[in-house]
C-alpha cells in the first residue's frame, strides 16, 4: 500500500514538473512572437524614421540646430528613433502576448477587461509622449540651451538621448491608471485605499516628477506633476471599477 501511495506522489510531482515545463515554454514562445512583432515593427519604421528624426528635431529649430562629431551618431540615432517607433507600433501585439499567457487562468469578465486594456495601454503611453513632445520639451529646452547665457549647440546624439528617454519615461508613467487597474484586480489595492492615501501619493508623485524633470526648476516639475496628479485620480477611478463587481456580490 505504501508503494503504491510513494508511486503516485512521485507520479503527481512529475505531471507538476512537465506543467511548470509547459508553462515556461508557452511563455518562452509568447516572448519570443512578442519580439519578432518588434523586430518587424522596427523594420517598418525604417520608412518613416528619417521624418520622426526631423519632427523629432523640432523643438530644438531643427536639426540644423545640432552637430554630430562622429562617424556613426547619424546612423545611431536613426536606429534608436527606429527602435522607438517600433515600440509604439508593436505595443498592442506586445501587451496581448504578455496578457495571452495569464488569460487562460481568467474569468470570461476578466479576460474582457484584458483585451479592453491592451488598446488603453497604448493610448495612455502614446498620451504620455505627446505630453513630454508637445508640453515638456518646449519648456525645458530654453531653459537648457540658455542657462549662464552661454550658447549651446547640442550633439546629435545627446540631444536625441535626452528626447526619447524622456519620451520613453513619460510614456511608461502615463501607465499609471492601468497598472493600479491590475493591482486591484489582484486585490492589493482598492478605491478607498487610494483616496485615503493622497497625501503620501502627492510625496511619490513629487518624487517622480523630479527624477524624470529634466530640469531643476520648479516650473518644469508642476507641469509634470498636473497630470500625473490627474492620472492618479484616474486610477482611482479604474480600480474602482475593478473591485465593483465584488462589492456587488458582497451585498
């Protein structure tokens, strides 16, 4: 009797191994497809990049307004502003490979909520890089170029550094609503939790807003800070609605 117990615990650990096997090559799999469709994306942006590198160039006068001092910084930039392009074209293809792999796991209703996010994620980064183009970057600049009042030609390469990892950044923290979406969801946050913690919100907020400022004025943190103040209420918002239907089970 003891043997057969020995066998079947040993039989049950090997049908556990192969499925932790199983689950670890689907997410193999999904990341890989996930990074073919960037490879892919990127390529396409080749297309357009030399554009995205002159619109790019625009809050600064125009890429006249630069210089490059080494062989490669050209064609450096062009692929990191490629790469960039790519992220954002891929992002939806990316998320969905990501969310695929927990989906099988979820309720009919959670899985909806999933797919509903996969087109808000990349709303919410694209958000965030017109934010840091069109309202950071305009106030940061001559505040940069101009400072001791000494004239300032900028590299190539740094200048398009400084753009697209604050881009990047900004793109990620505008996130913020769909990331307390799934905190609540997985029951670690809640609406109320949020709305009484404001205060120790406002501190992290100021905090983020003077690692990812580009500045050290306080002008260029309050733009930042606005609507990642607004974004927070937001969040609240969202993880309201992921616990609302538990709230009506529970009455």
């Amino acid at each position: 009797m003891s043997e057969e117990l020995e066998e079947a615990e040993v039989a049950e650990e090997a049908e556990e191994a192969m499925s932790i096997w199983d689950h670890l090559n689907e997410l193999r799999n999904r990341l890989f497809i996930a990074l073919l469709g960037l490879f892919v994306a990127t390529a396409i942006s080749f297309v357009i990049s030399q554009q995205l590198v002159n619109w790019m160039a625009v809050p600064i006068g125009g890429l006249q307004y630069l210089i490059s001092i080494e062989v490669t910084e050209n064609i450096s930039v062009f692929m990191r502003v490629s790469l960039l392009a790519g992220f954002i074209i891929s992002l939806p293809w990316i998320l969905y490979q990501i969310l695929g792999f927990v989906m099988p796991g979820l309720t009919d209703g959670e899985k909806r909520w999933v797919l509903i996010s996969i087109p808000l994620a990349t709303f919410f980064f694209i958000m965030g890089v017109a934010f840091a183009y069109y309202v950071m970057l305009p106030a940061a600049l001559p505040f940069l170029v101009s400072f001791l009042g000494v004239r300032t030609t900028p590299r190539l390469s740094n200048y398009f550094d400084f753009t697209l990892n604050l881009m990047f950044w900004i793109g990620l923290s505008f996130e913020l609503p769909l990331v307390v979406f799934i905190l609540a969801k997985l029951k670690f946050v809640d609406a109320k939790m949020l709305s009484k913690h404001w205060r120790i919100a406002i501190v992290v907020i100021a905090l983020v807003a003077a690692v990812a400022t580009p500045t050290p004025d306080p002008i260029n943190m309050s733009i930042l800070m606005a609507p990642l103040f607004a974004l927070y209420g937001l969040s609240i918002f969202f993880a309201f609605l992921a616990r609302r239907g538990e709230s009506k089970d529970q009455v």
